[in-house]
C-alpha cells in the first residue's frame, strides 16, 4: 500500500515538473500596497519627518466652526512609485472640522520619496498624526 502511495506521489510531481517547462509572460498590472513594516527604505516626505512636520504647521489652521477640543486625527494614505500621494482615509478622527482640514493639508503635501524594496520603487501605506492643541495665551 504505501509503495503504491509512493508511485502515484511520483508520478504527481513528474507530471507538474513537466508541466512547468513551458514559459509564458503574462503581462501584470502592480497595484501591491506594502505596509511600511517590511520595507526596507519607508517612504518618507523630502526633508524628512521634521520637514514634513513644518509643512503642516505652515498650513494647517484651527477649523472656524471647530470646537475648543484637543486631539490627533490619524490620516492614511498611499505613497505611489512616481511619490504622489493618494487613496486618502481618516483613520481615526476627534471631529468632522478637525478631521476635513487634517485631510486638506495632507492632500496639498508635494510628492514624497517612495518606499523601495531590493532598490525597487514601490508603492505604500503611510498614517501621520496630525494634532490640534490648544494653547493658553494667557
């Protein structure tokens, strides 16, 4: 029994052994979203984190019809090959005001320098915090 087992085995992996021989390229469409965890360079903004930090400080502003609340909203995007980003998400927001204007400003972001595998541009999922504080000017 287990030699007839063993035979049928053989002749399974001779049979898909040879059915590999013959090569044909299909032509593939690369929309694979790597998560920043296995990259080995991440994307990032140009000038880095602290620049990218600046940037939003420069544009974003407290919404008008925003309430006096302090938070993070969480913004997630997709860093393409070519560094232009897109698929925006609010991850997690405090308010629909704070959540539009977190979104504006990281929409009107430049391109950034793509994540890259094995030297390769690839395309990425990237969460920034962006944090309305409110300050006592008193």
């Amino acid at each position: 029994m287990k030699k007839g087992i063993l035979i049928i085995i053989i002749i399974l992996l001779g049979a898909n052994i040879q059915a590999q021989t013959k090569r044909r390229i299909i032509p593939v469409n690369d929309t694979t979203v790597y998560e920043y965890a296995i990259e080995k360079q991440i994307a990032q903004f140009k000038g880095g984190t602290t620049a990218f930090f600046k940037f939003v400080g420069r544009n974003l502003k407290w919404p008008q019809n925003g309430s006096d609340v302090s938070g993070k909203v969480l913004i997630s995007f997709i860093v393409e090959k070519d560094g232009i980003l897109t698929h925006f998400k609010v991850e997690r927001g405090i308010e629909s005001a704070f959540d539009a204007e977190a979104l504006r400003v990281v929409k009107r972001s430049p391109k950034w320098v793509p994540a890259k595998i094995n030297g390769k541009r690839i395309r990425s999922r990237y969460i920034v915090p962006i944090s309305f504080t409110i300050t006592d000017n008193g």
